[in-house]
C-alpha cells in the first residue's frame, strides 16, 4: 500500500484501521461475554448470527486493517535489516583498522561488543515478530490480541535496536573523530537513520493507547 493510499485509508477510518479493528473485535468480545449464552449464536431474520453481522459490518474495515498490518511489517523489517547491516559493517571496520585492534582499551572493545550484541538480538527478534504478521491468517479473532501483540513486540525491539544503534554509533564516531580518522561530514551524513527513532516511538505509543 502506498503512502498516499495508507493516508487515505487512515482518514477514511479516523484512524489506523488495524488497532481500530482491534478495538471494534475487542469491544464485540466483551459485550458478548454480557449476553446469555442462548443470544450468542441466535439468528435475525436474515438467518445471521452475532458475528456472521459483526464480519459483515467490518469487511472492509478489517481489509484495511490487514494491508495496512502488512505494510507496517515489511517497512519495520526492511529497518531492522538496516541495523542488522550496520553491525556487520561496524565489526569488519573497527576489526579492519589498526589503531582500534592497538590502542582501545579491553573496556572499549567490551562496550562495542555488547552494544553490537544487543542489536543484532533485538534486530532479529523484531524481524521475527514482522515476520510472524506476515503469515498471520488475519481473521477477525487475530485482531483481538495476536496481531497487536506482536506489532508490539516487534516495535519493543526494533525501538531498543535503534536505540542501541544510536548509541554505538556517538561511540564510533567519537572514537573515530578523536582519533582523526573520520571527516565530520559522515555524522551529518547517517543522521537521517536516527529520525527513524521518533517515528517507530510513535507508533509503539498509539498502539499501546489503542489498548487502554
């Protein structure tokens, strides 16, 4: 789904339409554990039960939801396969060059180590979760906890990767300006990845608001 077509969805819904339909699934569940049990599966004239009505009234609404859940997911992987790739081109850098390998400390090269560490764990764990939205089956009870669970989840890791990365990259840079080996137009040069932070934050933040 395009951009313009997601911004089209969103203002035809007023909203995101994947925690939206969260919420109307959530809301079904919970008026139906009011009812008694003999209302649950009662039939109108039509010969519709509860949730044939609640599948009917929501098709369009859960067909947004399911591409917009689609295209979050890859456009998270497709990150997190950044960060992934920022760990290994930091790793054969700093283990290529000749000054890091003799005079960092063994306090250094264990904060560089952990911090590369936890973003190749929190990167994968987050690709694990998009991908595991991808092969969902996007029935309407999926949308109750499954689906925003693991948006979530992915989003968790992929914020801590992120930020992670962040953070090894101050280190590097620093090290590198200090040691004269890096020209200061590089840092201007890789900020745009880091506007990525705020954007994800946002996103984890609406969706854990969908659930309150």
């Amino acid at each position: 789904m395009s951009s313009q077509n997601k911004s089209a969805s969103k203002g035809r819904w007023g909203g995101n339409p994947a925690l939206l339909m969260s919420k109307e699934v959530r809301w079904f569940k919970h008026i139906g554990k009011r009812l008694p049990p003999q209302y649950k599966e009662a039939k109108n004239a039509n010969g519709e039960t509860p949730m044939m009505i609640f599948r009917r009234e929501h098709k369009d609404l859960k067909k947004d939801g399911e591409e917009w859940m689609k295209t979050e997911a890859i456009s998270h992987m497709i990150t997190a396969l950044i960060a992934i790739a920022f760990v290994a081109a930091l790793s054969f850098f700093l283990m290529g060059n000749t000054t890091y390998v003799t005079s960092v400390s063994e306090n250094t090269r264990l904060l560089f180590t952990i911090l590369k560490s936890i973003i190749f764990l929190t990167s994968t764990s987050s690709m694990m979760f998009f991908q595991s939205i991808l092969m969902s089956s996007f029935l309407e009870e999926d949308f109750h906890y499954k689906l925003p669970l693991k948006l979530m989840g992915g989003l968790v890791m992929l914020f801590l990767s992120l930020t992670s990365m962040l953070v090894a990259f101050v280190a590097t840079i620093s090290y590198l300006m200090l040691a004269g080996i890096l020209p200061k137009i590089v840092i201007f040069s890789s900020v745009p990845v880091f506007l990525l932070v705020p954007l994800k934050l946002k996103l984890l933040g609406e969706t854990i608001r969908s659930w309150i």
